[in-house]
C-alpha cells in the first residue's frame, strides 16, 4: 500500500470513528463548535437586539448602546471597519488594541506583577529546602549518611522533603474548584498565599521529622490550587492579544523564584545557632519563603476580580467594573463583558446533567487530551535537581558553601534560559521543543552521572558534574518547563478545560512527590551514576511517548483542535513512528525520498 492509499485509509477511518463518537458522546464536537463561537451566523439586528435586553436585564440600562456597538464586535473583532454602528473614534480605538498590544491599563500591568509573584512564592516553595537538606537530617535524627539506618533515614528525608507534592497530588489541587467557586480568583489566591505563609513559619519552628512533615505536608495546600488558579485569574483577566504570554509568564517567574530560594539558602548558611535555638539557619531558610507570600496576602484585593467570575455569580455590574480597570476603554469592557456571557451561558447548557471528570475519559476527543496532558506533565529529573542539588554537588565533593552557590547557578540559569520559551513556543512549536529537548536532556544527566566517575583530585571532576547540570537546565527551561501548563490549558475542550486542568497539575505534583521521595533512597543505592542514567532513560521514554501520542496543538483554532485530538490514538502513533523513521532515512541517512503525506487536512498543522 502506498502512502497516497494509505492516508485515504486513514482518512476513511477517520470520517468513520468520528461519526460513531460524535453519537456515542453526547456530541462532543458540537459542543465545542458553540463555544468557539457562539455569536457565529446571528444577524446584526439580532444581535442589538439580544445586546439592548442584556444591557437592561443586568443593570446597566444606561449602556445600552455601548453593549450593542460591543455585541457586533465581539461577532468578529477584525471586520469592526464594516460596522456603521461604530463612531470614528470606536474604530480608532481598536486599530489601537490590534497595532499596539501592550498598551494596556496600569491595573492591568498591577495584576500581572501580583500573578509573577505568586509564581515566584511558588518556586520559592519548592527550592528553600534544598540548602536545608544540609542541615536538618543530622539535627532530627535521620541523616542518611549515619551509619547503622542509612535505608531509613534515606525515606524519611525523602519523606519530608516531598510532602508539600503528596498533599497536591491527593487533596490540594482538588480543591482548586470548590475554592474557586466560593471565594473566587482573588480569595483562592489570598487563602493559598496565607496558608504557604503560615505554613513557611511553621516549618521554621519545628522540632522533629515528623513535625517537618506535618508542617510541609500543609504547605501542599498553598502550593496546589495557587498553581492551577493563578494561570486562569491571568487568562480571565487579560486581552486575547496578550494572554499567551501572559500565560506563559508563570513558568518564567516560577524559574525565578526557584532562582530566589537558592539566593535564600545562600543568605542564610551561615547564620549561627543562638541560645536553645539549634538549626537557625536552616528555620530561617525554610521560613524566607513565606515573604513573598506575605506580599500576596497584602495586595491580591487591591487588584480587581476576575470579571468572569463575576459573571458565574450573575454580578454583572461588578464584572463590568472590573473590565473598565483592565481595558483601554469602556468599548472594550462591553465587548468582552457580553461575549463572556454568551460563552458562559453556551457552557451552562452543555454542563447540564453532565460528569465532567468521567468526560475526560469516556469521550475519545477528551481522552486522547487528556494521555497528552499526562504525558507532558511527565518527570524529565529537574525536580531532583531542584530539591536536592545541594546534596548533589555535595556528592561531587563540593564543600557546602560551594554545594549552594553551584545550585544557585543552576536556578539562574533555568530563570535565563526561560524567556526563548516566550517565542519559540508559538514558532517552533510545543511539540517540536519536547522531541528536541528530551534526547538533550537524556545526554546532559548522563553526562552528569559519568562525570562521578573521574577521580576527585581531578579538577574536571567538579567541572563536568556541574557543567552536565547546567546544559541540563539549558535544555530543560525552553522545553520541558513551560511546554506542560501551557499545553494543557489548551488541549481540553473549553466544558472541561477546568476539571482537566486540575487533574493534569495533579498528575504533575504527584510525579514530583514520587522523584522526592525516591531520590534519596536511589541515591544511596545506585550512586549518582545510576540515579542520573535512571533519570536520563525515563527521558529517552518521555520522548517516544511524546512521539507517540501527543499532537501538536500551536496555533489551532477550536474547531482545528478537535480534528486533531479526534484522530483515533493508534492511527495518530502509527503514523508518527512511520513519520520518525521517514526522517532518519531522509535527513539521516540521507537518501532520496519523496514528500511525506500530511496526517491532518489543516494547512497548519500539515507538516508536523
């Protein structure tokens, strides 16, 4: 069979397995075809129509022609040039939005500083424990290097160190909704900034493991609904224009809190003791974290609401509100008021008598998004690096100032190495990073463990361990780190991208909660040889299963991404792995061989 006869098999198949699911799931594709826009093929006169009662019916009877100018633009926002509706001055207005994006409102600009450090307050979260692994063992009795309980001491650091990730996994994240729907945006964020506060205080003044762990364990709850909330308070709140990088922007300045924690260790490692308190620079390490936290819980309500929440609460009035603070112009506000309304009340319709969590598996288009958003939330090993390089570089034999300033320079160069993400993720795709970056990475923490192997007294010992450490993180920060949430919060379909959100992030914290808690145990049975050889074969894993089963999703419209997610699972990977091998013989091996068939019919995904 030929390729031309094969892609009209699989495009038979296609037609034919779509048609059997569409019934089977409640009409899966219709549904998002209604929310990609639900505005689509109403009449003008309709609309302003439809724009007057909303206006009237909501309390805002006195913009009645502001809502039905926004209604007409919100049908489609690049033809508002047609519109007679439209004064001069209004199509000025959003030739300004679409040539200047990052013209926005102060507050606009506020919130994002807010949403940055939460995202810093996270990271933070994560690395202070690394400088404290130096210290606290020995103090509470499960030093994994003591003769006699090495296995156990090696599980209860690892126990302690991953506590914060158990509790996402198995009850923080889960509250991501409930929390939401009764506290909103602001008051989910405030609560979890409250609780990483307290919570950093706490792991200061502990005075056993199991105290630690207990403390830790609750640090979970700050950590798992802040990582799931913040993204979507930044989305809801931002322009179209700007919102992927907005989006993006958690990664990055999580990359820099983690860098932050690391400046923490380093600040406080020589602290000494003080009278009846032992370990105070360690306490004080573990506690710098709840600062920032401490500046979140001061500033969150100054910023505005998340006006779709509002929406959801019928408090339109308060949603319009908060829309004159985050845009340009009240024009603005009532587009993007009015569609919001329209998408929720499309989205009301379709959760009625619906179990959205059991949709992410029993509907094919959603199961297949939600095998890819597991996928990328896959381990690559950077979160043993940035709990335990301390303990790392130590093995290396690094002195323990040397251990910390080593890390540091592993933190900033993950923050550094951040930002090419912000372009090459919309150009050279999300897809095409993991499957360049997974190989890489397996290289470098190979590299990495070799480098044990060249003696001590050898000075390209330290060099190589820390420079196989360091291109790890070059090819971890624009790939592996900020591919995952920005993957995720678009593979689902609008109806369940919140549910699908939640258990994709929790299927990522519970992945660091196993690396945790194992690194050390594999530590002190595999040595760093085979803990990193371990750690680069789940990578070289990591990119067949990427190869395999998750599709491009850059740059798709709704309706381009349910043809893509709607290709059945094992036409998709059999496709990709005749795909792979057609390019080791083309680029590889260099022979001639002809061009490769498209697997979708859309011109921008033809050529993935």
């Amino acid at each position: 069979m030929d390729y031309t006869q094969k892609r009209a098999h699989v495009s038979h198949f296609e037609h034919a397995h779509r048609s059997s699911q569409l019934s089977a799931a409640g009409s899966a594709e219709d549904i998002n075809a209604k929310l990609a826009n639900p505005l689509a093929g109403i009449s003008h006169e309709q609309l302003i129509l439809d724009a007057a009662a909303f206006a009237k019916l909501h309390g805002l009877g006195k913009h009645v022609e502001l809502f039905q100018k926004g209604a007409l633009v919100a049908q489609d926002p690049l033809k508002f040039d047609a519109l007679s509706l439209l004064t001069s001055e209004d199509k000025e207005i959003l030739r300004s939005e679409l040539s200047n994006r990052w013209k926005q409102p102060k507050m606009l600009y506020y919130l994002v500083i807010l949403c940055s450090v939460a995202a810093a307050v996270q990271g933070m979260d994560e690395t202070v424990i690394n400088g404290a692994n130096l210290f606290y063992p020995q103090q509470f009795g499960i030093d994994p290097k003591s003769p006699g309980n090495e296995s156990r001491s090696q599980w209860l650091m690892g126990l302690v160190g991953s506590a914060p990730y158990l509790c996402c996994a198995v009850f923080g994240c889960w509250l991501t909704d409930p929390l939401n729907r009764w506290l909103g945006r602001r008051g989910t964020i405030f609560v979890t900034a409250t609780f990483s506060f307290l919570t950093c205080i706490w792991q200061g003044l502990t005075n056993s493991w199991q105290h630690l762990f207990v403390a830790r364990f609750f640090l979970g709850i700050g950590i798992g609904p802040k990582s799931s909330t913040v993204p979507v308070y930044a989305a809801e709140c931002a322009p179209p224009a700007i919102r992927g990088a907005l989006v993006m922007m958690w990664q990055t300045w999580t990359a820099f809190g983690i860098m932050l924690g690391f400046v923490s260790d380093l600040i406080f490692f020589r602290v000494p003791n003080k009278p009846h308190v032992t370990g105070l620079n360690w306490r004080l390490m573990l506690a710098s974290a709840g600062a920032p936290a401490l500046l979140i819980m001061t500033q969150v309500f100054f910023c505005p609401e998340s006006p779709r929440w509002y929406i959801s609460k019928g408090k339109y009035a308060q949603a319009y509100d908060s829309l004159l603070k985050l845009r340009n112009h009240p024009l603005q506000a009532a587009r993007d008021l009015y569609y919001m309304h329209i998408l929720l009340e499309e989205e009301k319709k379709i959760q009625r008598n619906r179990n959205r969590f059991l949709e992410l598996f029993t509907v094919p288009r959603n199961r297949r998004a939600t095998l890819a958003s597991f996928i990328v939330m896959f381990f690559c090993g950077v979160n043993v690096i940035a709990y335990y390089s301390a303990t790392i570089f130590s093995e290396a034999n690094f002195n323990e100032t040397q251990a910390l300033l080593a890390s540091f320079g592993f933190g900033a160069i993950n923050f550094v190495f951040a930002f090419p993400a912000i372009y090459t993720i919309d150009t050279f795709g999300r897809r095409n990073l993991l499957l360049t970056t997974f190989p890489l990475m397996a290289v470098f923490l190979l590299m990495t463990g070799f480098a044990f192997w060249i003696p001590q007294d050898n000075k390209a010992h330290l060099a190589v361990v820390a420079l196989g450490i360091y291109l790890f993180g070059m090819a971890y920060s624009p790939g592996e780190g900020p591919v995952p949430f920005t993957y995720s919060a678009e593979a689902f379909p609008l109806y369940v991208r919140d549910i699908g959100m939640s258990a994709a992030t929790a299927v990522l914290w519970f992945f660091n909660f196993i690396i945790s808690i194992t690194f050390p145990r594999l530590l002190g049975a595999f040595k760093p040889q085979g803990v990193f050889g371990w750690y680069a074969a789940w990578n070289i894993i990591g990119f067949f299963a990427v190869l395999l089963f998750v599709p491009e999703t850059k740059a798709l419209s709704l309706e381009e991404l349910d043809q893509v997610f709607s290709v059945p699972t094992h036409i998709h990977a059999s496709y990709q792995l005749r795909s792979f091998t057609w390019r080791i013989r083309k680029y590889v091996l260099r022979k001639n061989e002809g061009d490769f068939p498209p697997l979708y019919s859309h011109k921008s995904v033809a050529k993935v």
